[in-house]
C-alpha cells in the first residue's frame, strides 16, 4: 500500500490520539467503466474516511480505508449500492495493518 506503515491517527476532543482502523474493501461485479471509483471517493470523503480506490487488472475494485468502525460501517453498506450505472455482485471486507492516508484519493 504504497509502502506507508505509520498507523491512521486523529484525535479525540480531550487532545488524546487515537488509531484509526484500517480495511481492505475488495468489490466485484460491473464495477468498472461505470463511474464507481469516482462515487467511492465522493461518498467517501462525505463520509470523512481517509483512503485509496483502484481498479484491479480482473475487473474489481479496490478500496483502501481508514476511520471510525461507523465510517467504515457506512462505506461498505455503500458499496453495495454502488454508482448509478453498477451491478455490484460481492464486497469482501478484510482488516489490514492501520495505515496514515493524507487525505481520500483515486489511484489511476
């Protein structure tokens, strides 16, 4: 993942850091070609998730992210929605080592 290790951090209202979760969200069916990354990272960055989304060379896509259990909740409940013109068949979620994203961002 782009060879960043440091864990995802925010902090709380008291000042106390605290680590952010981090998942991989694999997503398959027509999810290509339809605009999907592009409403990812919108419905994302609305969400306040920090990340990556790519496509992958067998026709998925992958989504790397980091945020609260409720953020992470709420993308994947999404992701089974999908852009207007998908046809979302799988979301696989798996949990990853926390990783420090700069912000929300489409990989080419």
């Amino acid at each position: 993942m782009d060879g960043r290790s440091q864990a995802a951090r925010r902090y709380a209202n008291d000042g106390r850091e605290v680590v952010m979760p981090s998942v991989k969200i694999q997503v398959s069916g027509k999810v290509q070609g339809v605009w999907f990354r592009k409403y990812t990272c919108d419905e994302a960055i609305e969400i306040g998730l920090l990340g990556t989304v790519q496509n992958l060379q067998n026709g998925d896509v992958l989504i790397y992210v980091s945020g609260t259990k409720q953020q992470i909740s709420a993308l994947v409940k999404w992701c089974w929605q999908g852009s207007p013109l998908s046809n979302v068949s799988d979301v696989k979620l798996s949990t990853t080592e926390s990783v420090e994203f700069p912000d929300f961002r489409i990989i080419e």
